[in-house]
C-alpha cells in the first residue's frame, strides 16, 4: 500500500503527464497561452496555469521542475524555487 506521501507524488506525476501531452498536441503557431493543469499533489485539484509553449518548455527543462498556483498542495520535500506572475515553479528532492 502505497504511503500518503508516495499518493501525493503520484498525483503531480499524472498531471505532468497530462501536460506533457497537451503540451505535444499545441501548435506553437497558433497558441499564444495554454490553460496547463496545476502540477500540485492534490488528485481533485481541476484550476489551470496558462503558460506559452516556451515558459512551458522552461520549466521543463528541468527534470525535476514542475509548477502549480500558490497555496495548492504540494508533496513533502519540495521547495519553490521561483514565484512567477500567479504560479510557483517548484523543484523536487
């Protein structure tokens, strides 16, 4: 049985997956902002970031980089590593 903490990784890593996709299925040309699920930990969160393609592929660029709005729930260990216009990038342990 998997401990609360490893549900809350979990739960950003299916987001990240799903962003992931979106993210493949945007055309760079036409999309100016994409409404991207918050990456926070919690399962029935539903808000949006809205991220360009190149913020997006920023934040990406570190493996161990995701974001979410802020106050949303994140997994232990975590840390913000940059408040942006109404989003944290948060890092990994």
């Amino acid at each position: 049985m998997a401990t609360r903490a490893e549900r809350l990784v979990e739960n950003e890593e299916a987001f990240r997956k799903a962003n992931d996709r979106l993210a493949g299925a945007v055309s760079p040309t036409t999309a100016t902002a994409v409404p991207f699920l918050c990456e926070c930990a919690d399962d029935t969160c539903l808000a949006t970031v809205e991220l360009d393609l190149d913020t997006y592929r920023e934040i990406r660029s570190g493996s161990r980089r995701f974001f979410r709005l802020p106050g949303h729930l994140d997994a232990p260990g975590e840390v913000v590593v940059s408040s942006r216009d109404g989003y944290d990038v948060m890092e990994k342990p």
